[in-house]
C-alpha cells in the first residue's frame, strides 16, 4: 500500500532509510512516499530533495528481498513529484558502481546527462539522470 510520509514520525523513518541505505543526508525540504506490505513493512522508499525552481532529486531505496516494484507505487513515485509537486525535471545521482540501481533507473525511463568519473564512493562515477516530465511512461494515460 502507497502512503505519504506526511507525519513527522513517517518522515523520520524514512530520512534514516534514506540516510542509512543511500546515504541522503538529512534536510528540511525531504518529502517521501512509503510502500507497506500486509505486514506493515516498509518494502520501498522514495525520497525527493533539493526542490529547486522546477527540479528535485529522487531518491529510491527497497528494503524487500524481491526486485519486484509494484506499478502502483512506480506510478505514485512519478506522480508525486509531476503532477503533486509541479516539477518539470527529477534528477537522480548513481554511483556507477551500482550497476543494479543504474540498470533499474534506466529501465525506469532516466536518460543520463553526466558523468564525474571516480567522484563517488569507492571509487566509482557520479551518475547524474534525469526524468522529463514530458517523457515519463509512469504518469501518461
């Protein structure tokens, strides 16, 4: 099930998700949408930060065992920050080393824009992408 992390506690767990599996530090500007399971376990996070003029930074962690994404939360994932939020542009930073959550990204429809070579962790490439709205499959009819 989607949830907004409109609470000041939701908002809390998912900042320390963010900041414990991807490393977004925190900020006053974060919003977040929770995927529960049945169980009432958190399975996904998506995190928005860095709101400037018509652009964010999206952030998606999944703390499930399975790489399953339910379209629902996908479709929310994009709605959110397009139609909710008015933005233009979603920007997501990759470690290339992460080959799993570039592959993922890609899939989703990002297109890469830049790449820092050896300025992230361990290493690797700062990857810069980016989701038009124009061009997002997620929120089209």
């Amino acid at each position: 099930m989607l949830q907004s992390a409109q609470s000041f506690e939701a908002k809390q767990i998912a900042a320390e998700i963010l900041l414990r599996e991807v490393g977004v530090q925190p900020c006053g500007d974060l919003q977040a949408l929770l995927w529960v399971n049945e169980e009432n376990k958190i399975e996904w996070v998506v995190g928005y930060t860095a709101f400037i003029g018509k652009t964010c930074q999206m952030h998606v962690v999944n703390l499930s065992a399975t790489a399953y994404l339910p379209k629902k939360f996908v479709r929310g994932a994009f709605d959110f920050p397009f139609n909710h939020c008015k933005v233009e542009k979603t920007l997501a930073v990759v470690n290339s080393l992460n080959t799993r959550a570039l592959n993922y990204d890609l899939k989703l429809g990002f297109k890469e824009i830049m790449r820092l070579e050896k300025m992230h962790d361990d290493g690797g490439d700062l990857v810069v992408l980016e989701m038009n709205k124009a061009d997002c499959r997620w929120i089209k009819e």
